[in-house]
C-alpha cells in the first residue's frame, strides 16, 4: 500500500502551468531562482541573492517570452519545469540548475 499512497502523492503534485510568459520563481541556498520560457526548446535563468532586486530588462536578450504550455511535477527535493522540447530542473538542496 505504501507505494499507491506515493502514486497518488506524485500525482496530486503535478502543476499544469499551461501557456504562460510569467517565469517560475523559488528560492533555495539563499538564491532566488527564476526560470523562463521563452519558446518550448528556449529558456531564460535568472540567480540572484535571495531578496535583492535584480535588473529586470536584459541588455543583452532582446526576445520576448512566449506563451509557453510549462508542467511543473516537484519530486524529491527538485523542480523540474518541462515544456514540449525541454525539462529545466532545479535542485532546491543546493541550487543547481540541470537541462534535459
């Protein structure tokens, strides 16, 4: 019974963000973490200090983010954010950043 209880654990977890341009946002280790899809197969991540105030127009990236349809399924301790073409995931024990 155990492992039907984690099933249907994992299964309420799963977020459907649908088509979205606002970023993901989490904090971990004292960063805050913000993950943006700017096209199924194109992603922005931005870390900062947890609570500063960053720069939030990029000098250098002139793209748009787009309306992106994002799943987001925490499980043990990441966040992976997946799209058609790509799976950004986040380990928020020590902050890192993994694509897929």
């Amino acid at each position: 019974m155990p492992e039907l209880r984690t099933l249907l654990l994992a299964a309420a977890a799963t977020l459907t963000l649908g088509a979205t341009a606002a970023p993901t946002t989490m904090t971990s280790r004292g960063m805050d973490i913000s993950v943006e899809f700017f096209a199924p197969d194109v992603v922005r991540v931005l870390k900062v200090p947890a609570g500063s105030n960053p720069v939030s127009e990029s000098l250098v990236v002139v793209a748009k983010p787009a309306d992106v349809a994002v799943t987001e399924t925490p499980v043990d301790g990441f966040t992976p954010l997946t799209s058609d073409s790509l799976m950004v995931r986040v380990n928020l024990a020590t902050s890192g950043v993994e694509f897929l």
